[in-house]
C-alpha cells in the first residue's frame, strides 16, 4: 500500500473508534491526514481532499488551540459528521484508483498481447 492509502485508512480506523464524533474527527485528521501533501494524492481526489482540507481548517485558533480543533469546535454535529464521511469517500475514490491503476498493469507475461506477427522482425 502506499504512504497516502495507510494514512487514509489509520484515518477512517479512528472515525471508527470510540468516543465523540468530534475528538475522533481531530485525531483522524491532526494524525492521519493533516500531513499528507496534495501531491501524494491521486489527481483523481485532489480536489476534494482540498476541500476536506478547508473544511477542517477554516477558523482562526485562539489561545494557543490548534487550527484543525478551532474549526472543529465551532462544527455541529452535524458538520462532523459531513467532514468524516468525507474522510471516508477520500478512502474508498482513493481505494478504487489505487485498484484500477493496479488492473492495467498486466500480472504475467504470458497476460501481455502479443505482438501480430507482421511486427516480429525476421531475423
């Protein structure tokens, strides 16, 4: 698995823990996610880990608070729970890229096409 994908999934591990939706959406992200760089991304998610990545960080800390538990604080419950099934959609498009990039990639030789043979040089 890739760094990004074991990320992801420690990510949705935590959502899946016990405890207030709230606390387990920070360590999900301040853990998990808060570090991956869009670039590790596939370019099939940027975009929306973008927005889960604004969504999680939009309100100025106060007292020392972190950015991430801020925003986090003045969600509903409501609102956590829209970030993490967010969180959880990243993981399965993420999942499904990763499968399908792994699909075109032939297993054996032998599943390669072979080549008609008016392109097989005579020797």
């Amino acid at each position: 698995m890739s760094n990004h994908l074991d990320r992801f999934h420690a990510a949705v591990s935590s959502l899946a823990g016990h405890g207030n939706i709230k606390q387990r959406l920070i360590v999900a992200f301040e853990d998990h996610l808060a570090n991956v760089e869009s670039d590790e991304v596939p370019i099939a998610v940027k975009q929306s880990f973008a927005d889960l990545r604004k969504m999680m960080s939009g309100v100025e800390p106060l007292n020392g608070e972190g950015r991430i538990r801020a925003t986090v604080r003045k969600m509903s419950v409501i609102e956590a729970d829209e970030c993490a099934q967010k969180m959880i959609d990243l993981y399965t498009d993420i999942i499904r890229y990763e499968d399908q990039a792994q699909d075109s990639v032939p297993l054996r030789i032998a599943d390669q096409p072979l080549l008609p043979p008016f392109l097989v040089k005579s020797g």
